[in-house]
C-alpha cells in the first residue's frame, strides 16, 4: 500500500467501553489477520473513527509492512472491514490523503453461525479440508506453525481488467465507453508491477488532485494514458508535492502531460522513447499546462 495513513471508523457498536471481538473473527483467522483486525478495532476508540500510520500499525504489530498489507487485504476480502475512500487529512507535515476503513457489524453473522451449530473451539479450515489443513493455528500445534504464511498468489488478472475499468470511470475524469484492447493492455501491463488496490487508490488521488481547486494539475489523461505516465507519480508523490505553491516553484510546460524539452531553438516532447518535435503553430493551447 503506498498510503502511509489509515483512516478507521468502527460502527459495531461496542467501541464504548471496551474491544469485543465475535469469536467467528478468532476462529477464522490466522494469528497475524486476527492481531491486525483487533488492532483496527482498538484504534477506531469511543468516537468511532481515527487514523493510525502505517508505520504505526507496523510497530503494535511488530510485522513487515507486506504482511500487514496482506492481513489488511484478507479483511477486506472477507467483509470484516470496508474499504470507504482516501480522505483527506491536515497533518504536521501537510495536507495528506489517508486510507479509510469501516469495522463492519458482524454481530449477527458471529450468532448465527454459532447458532447453526458451529462450535466457538472449532479451528478455521479449509474449504473441502481438514483440521490438518487450517488456515488458522491448531492447538497442540509445534512452534512452526507460528511462522509467517506465504503470501498468496494473486488473482487472475483477467479478472481485474473490468473492475480497474469500471473503478475509473466512476471517478468521472474522462468516460470511456467500452473498454479498448489498448487499455487492457495497458492494465495488464500495470499489474505485472502493481496490485489492482494500489492501481485503485493512484486513480482515486489523481481524480482527487485533478478536481481540487488547491492543486496546480490540470491536465486529463484517459486511461490508458495514465497507466501509462502517470500511475507510479501520483500513487509514489506525496500530495503536498501537488499544492499551487509548491508547483510555482517547480512549474514546467507540459504538452498533454508530457515535459516539453527545449533544444537547439527547438520544443520536443519524448513518448515512447520517440523525440517528438512540437510545431507551435499546430499546437491547441488546451493540450499545454504548466507542472
């Protein structure tokens, strides 16, 4: 995750006094999914909502900031939390977006599973497995157990085109109409160096940046455009890095997103690793910006 805050609001309803924790959430879960969870939940204190660092996070869980991005992906996967936004936040070190999460209620789920017959000391299993094959630690198990789990292989990518697809559009920028085999392509060429949730979270800050009046970016790419120049800017650069102020001191003239490169008299543009020489009198001014 490339957002150094998180953002909780817990709504189980039982923040007031002390941290509950539904015994569904213990029995199926690994040590690491389960700490992480209770530690969101703690955070998320009596007013409900907070945000932590993730270096925080990192340090009351003594994990590596994969493993804690992995717990943090496996909760969401199973519903116990929810993904709400980037919201923006004033820290002493300047306006920041943080990542928002919501403890989901899982009260009711907790009762009646139990109800059903599920026993409070049965261990997580896999589906069609056995007890040998938890997921989660058995007891009487040996200190191997409490080695860190291998990191899950990703989903199929195929299966992540649509939803990158759909996930830009509701941001509003530039609306595509179909889903062009260029932006497939250039969806699966980012996910070879980039998971969909942080691919998700560089679209919804450039969206952010591009409509708040406080920042000096203006230019609109189309999808695949800014998959292509400027997915690891905005999901690497830190949001000061995008204030008026700061952009007068280091603004340069930019053709559709790309610097302008002056050289012998000459203005050129690189794409595609192709020097590309601007003829001013063809230029629309709408394509220029200053970054």
């Amino acid at each position: 995750m490339a957002t150094e805050n998180i953002s909780i609001i817990d709504e189980s309803g039982d923040h007031k006094y002390f941290t509950i924790i539904p015994n569904y959430i213990l029995n199926h879960s690994t040590h690491w999914d389960r700490e992480v969870y209770i530690q969101m939940k703690k955070i998320a204190g009596e007013r409900g909502t907070c945000f932590a660092g993730i270096k925080k996070l990192m340090k009351i869980t003594g994990f590596s900031k994969e493993r804690l991005n992995n717990s943090i992906k496996y909760l969401l996967e199973h519903k116990w939390i929810t993904f709400l936004g980037l919201k923006e936040v004033q820290t002493s070190g300047g306006k920041q977006f943080t990542n928002e999460y919501k403890i989901n209620d899982l009260w009711k789920m907790n009762i009646e599973f139990y109800q059903k017959g599920g026993s409070p000391d049965d261990p997580p299993t896999v589906k069609g497995g056995s007890p040998n094959s938890q997921r989660g630690v058995a007891k009487g198990g040996s200190p191997d157990d409490h080695k860190e789990e291998p990191i899950k292989e990703e989903p199929s990518k195929k299966n992540q085109v649509i939803p990158i697809f759909e996930f830009w559009n509701r941001q509003g920028t530039i609306v595509h109409k179909r889903l062009t085999a260029k932006m497939e392509t250039k969806i699966h060429s980012a996910l070879k160096e980039y998971s969909e949730y942080d691919i998700k979270v560089s679209i919804e800050k450039y969206s952010k940046i591009l409509k708040g009046d406080e920042y000096f970016w203006t230019y609109k790419w189309t999808l695949d455009e800014f998959l292509a120049r400027g997915l690891t800017k905005f999901l690497e650069s830190p949001t000061e890095n995008f204030l008026k102020e700061k952009g007068k001191k280091e603004k340069r003239q930019h053709y559709r997103g790309l610097p302008i490169i002056e050289s012998r008299g000459k203005k050129w543009v690189v794409q595609d690793g192709q020097w590309l020489e601007l003829d001013e009198r063809n230029i629309d001014k709408k394509d220029i910006s200053f970054v």
